[in-house]
C-alpha cells in the first residue's frame, strides 16, 4: 500500500487530460467529512438502489445538498426529496463545500458550484461498474470524487466502454478530480477487499460532487 512508503504531504498524478489525482488531499478534513456522513445519513439512511433494469447495487448510497441522485424504472434522475424520507435531502455539510472547493480549484476547475454529494459505502465485496457519469445537463462541470477509509482499485478507461483502462490504488483521502475531455470517460470501483481502517473499520466511503443544474 502507498501509505508504507509516503508521509503526510499531498502530491499530485496526472491521470488523463482533464484528470488528476491529488493524493491525500482529503486527509486532513477526514475525521469531519466521516463525522458529517454520519449526520447525513442519520436523516437519509443508506440504501441499495435497484437499477431500471431490476439490478440491486452492491453499494449503499445516500446524497446531500439541493438533489440527490436515485433510480426510477425508466432511468435515473436528480431529485429535491428523498423517496425513501419523502423530505429533502439534507443539505451539504460545509465540510464537504471546503473540501469540494479546494480539490476542484486546485486541479484547475475554479468555477465549481456543485449542488449535490452522492454517498457511496462500501463494503468488502461491493463494486461499481464501469459507468459514465452523464446525468447531468452540464457537462462541461467536473466531478469530484473523494475516497474515504479502505483503499480500493479505481478503474479509468475513455469515451466507449472497451477502451483500454488503468487501475490505480486510491486510499483514504485521496481525490480524484476529471472534467474537460476526461468527462465522459468510463470508470468504475473493482471489488472492496476485506481490511480494517482505523477511521472507518471495514468500510470505504466515496463522495462524489456534482453540478446537477434542474434536471427534472
């Protein structure tokens, strides 16, 4: 793992045009950033969702902020409230606005105004697929994704779904950040391996900031 070679001081990777990884960027704000998760989902459990297709995610997810990400049986939308609570979702910790702020300017993209967190929890097993991120009207809005607690193995390939990919080894507070020609690139999470963090035990926790615009 990263952590037996390098101490505490961020460093950034180059990951694609339009892409970089800003290694342990997040490391300072982790305790808040997990404490404010907590408080989030105390509001808006975490729940499987279940895909148009009838697939249930092996990743639990809640959001924050003024839209939430959530299926439906002919696709995926942003909504204002929770259809579990049948409330808005909680608004965004300013934590989560600091941090979203500093990573998204310092990878280059200083005009990001997101409107909503998605919260994913993993546990040992859980994955995402390969996947674009194109529910948003604006496209020209970067994401931001932050890892949380147990290292996963990020995949990151091109604009059709059997480019070639490369795997990289994220850990706790490392951030990735890819907007510009990377937008629309194809990535997913392999696998969960099983492990134990100091901060957050057998869990990993990503959040990924987004500007939703009204997408309803």
């Amino acid at each position: 793992m990263l952590d037996l070679f390098a101490d505490e001081t961020p460093w950034q990777e180059p990951l694609a045009d339009g892409a970089v990884i800003l290694r342990r960027f997040a490391r300072a704000a982790a305790d808040e950033l997990i404490k404010q998760i907590e408080n989030v989902a105390q509001r808006s459990p975490f729940r499987q969702m279940v895909t148009p297709g009838g697939y249930t995610m092996s990743v639990a997810m809640t959001n924050c902020g003024e839209r939430g990400w959530t299926t439906r049986q002919h696709g995926y939308l942003y909504s204002p409230d929770d259809p579990l609570t049948g409330k808005p979702w909680p608004a965004m910790p300013q934590a989560f606005r600091h941090l979203s702020d500093a990573a998204s300017a310092a990878a280059g993209y200083r005009d990001f105004c997101p409107d909503a967190c998605l919260i994913n929890r993993y546990v040992p097993g859980a994955k995402l697929s390969l996947h674009q991120d194109k529910d948003e009207p604006d496209l020209h809005q970067p994401i931001v994704s932050v890892s949380l607690g147990l290292p996963a193995v990020f995949q990151f390939g091109g604009l059709k779904r059997n480019d070639p990919l490369v795997r990289i080894m994220l850990e706790h507070g490392d951030v990735v950040v890819w907007g510009g020609a990377s937008r629309l690139f194809y990535h997913g999470i392999l696998p969960l391996k099983p492990g134990h963090h100091p901060a957050t035990g057998d869990i990993r926790y990503n959040l990924t900031f987004r500007r939703t615009g009204k997408s309803e």
